[in-house]
C-alpha cells in the first residue's frame, strides 16, 4: 500500500456535527465535530460499538444524508453548497458504496446490476455489461453473469455488489460492514477482494467493521468513541 502522507487527499471531512430529533423532541447527538482525511490507495477502518455512529458518518461521508455542521469535499468538489442533483452526479463518478446487505435489484441479472452505475454514468448498454463482464471476470463469478440474486449465494451477492461499487472507478470506495453478513471463509474472500478492487484502480478504501480482524488489516485505524473520531 501507498503511504498515506505521499498521495493525494481524496476526501476531506471538517468539523461534522449531526443531531437528529428522538421520540420526544429533545435533540439526540450521534457525532461532534468529527474530522477525517483518505488518501488515494489508502486502506481505512473505523470500529465502534454497536449504535456508536459509525453508519451514520458513511452516509454522511458518501453524501446520502447531511451534516447539521461541517464540511465535506470529495477530491476538489466542495459537495456541502452543492445541490442534491449535483451531488447525485458527483457520486456517481467518485464514490462507490458496498452495505451489509448487497442491495442488488431483484428483476436484473449480476451482469445487469454490474452495469447499471455505469450507464447512469452515460456508457452504452453495450459499453456498460462489456466493462461489467470484464469485472465478473474478475471475481471469478463469469458463469453467473445471467443468474438473478435469488439464484446466488450469500457470498457471491456481496462479491457482485463489490464490482458493482467498482464499475465506475470510483476515487472512494465506501463499504459498511461488508463482511457482516458472511460466514468466515466467505468474509475473508471478500476482505482481499477489496484490497485487490482497491490497489487496482488505487482508490480510498474505507471500511466500517467490528471485526477487529478486518481492522487490523487496514494502514489507518480509527475508533468512533463517545460520539468523537479518534485514531487508534
């Protein structure tokens, strides 16, 4: 892996506060005055307990909710004074997400769902499953390029939405807990394709995980303590 202190800033988190409103009204804090900085091919963890706000800095890193205070900038695009449709298109380009649950489209195909970010991004249907097919390649999983979620295993469904979160070549990779729902065999095929998705098209690899195995495996470790980000 590259050393983080000779390769570009990525992305840039400043000062993130987000509150959110509990049952009865009264404001509820999840994080205070977070900052963070990924560096291209910099392999990233943060662990924290359960509830401890770990989720909720990816979204807010990744653009899929907001900060109360703060700023985010992904490579030289300030995304907080952005509109939600530029931030949309920005995301498409430069920022590749993997969740627990693989969130593949039920009615497409592993080649389909492969394909789908990169005709949004503008590439043609055939462009799109050519650049798809060369990923299924791979990870192995060419001989299920027509097989529908429901069809596939636990393992190959999280493998798929891995080369789905790649298509694009993302400069972010952005994966929460990707491994939660595996067995152990399974988790760690995944963990090194990560690693393997990452050196390749030399992103920031960031994982949120409480396996402290995973962790240890990542150059940059932080722990998500008492609504604080702090480098472990």
């Amino acid at each position: 892996m590259a050393n983080a202190s000779e390769s570009e800033i990525v992305l840039t988190a400043n000062g993130l506060w987000k509150t959110y409103a509990s049952q009865n009204g009264e404001p509820l804090s999840i994080l205070e005055n977070v900052s963070i900085s990924l560096h291209k091919t910099s392999v990233t963890a943060i662990m924290g307990s359960s509830g401890s706000g770990k989720s909720t800095l990816l979204h807010l890193l990744g653009a899929l909710d907001k900060p109360n205070q703060g700023t985010i900038q992904w490579d030289t695009h300030d995304i907080s004074s952005l509109s939600s449709s530029a931030i949309s298109r920005l995301r498409n380009q430069h920022v590749g997400f993997v969740f627990q649950f693989h969130h593949l489209l039920a009615e497409f195909n592993a080649l389909e769902n492969i394909a789908l970010p990169a005709m949004i991004s503008g590439l043609s249907k055939k462009e799109a499953e050519e650049e798809a097919y060369t990923l299924l390649t791979r990870i192995g999983l060419q001989n299920r390029s027509s097989h529908r979620p429901t069809q596939l295993s636990g393992g190959e469904r999280q493998r798929i939405a891995v080369a789905r979160a790649m298509i694009n070549k993302p400069k972010i990779l952005l994966a929460d807990e990707p491994t939660g729902n595996l067995d152990e065999i399974n988790s760690h095929r995944l963990l090194e394709l990560l690693l393997e998705l990452d050196q390749l098209h030399s992103c920031a690899l960031l994982i949120v995980t409480h396996d402290a195995s995973i962790a240890n495996r990542c150059e940059v470790k932080y722990e998500l303590r008492e609504k604080k980000l702090i480098q472990v």
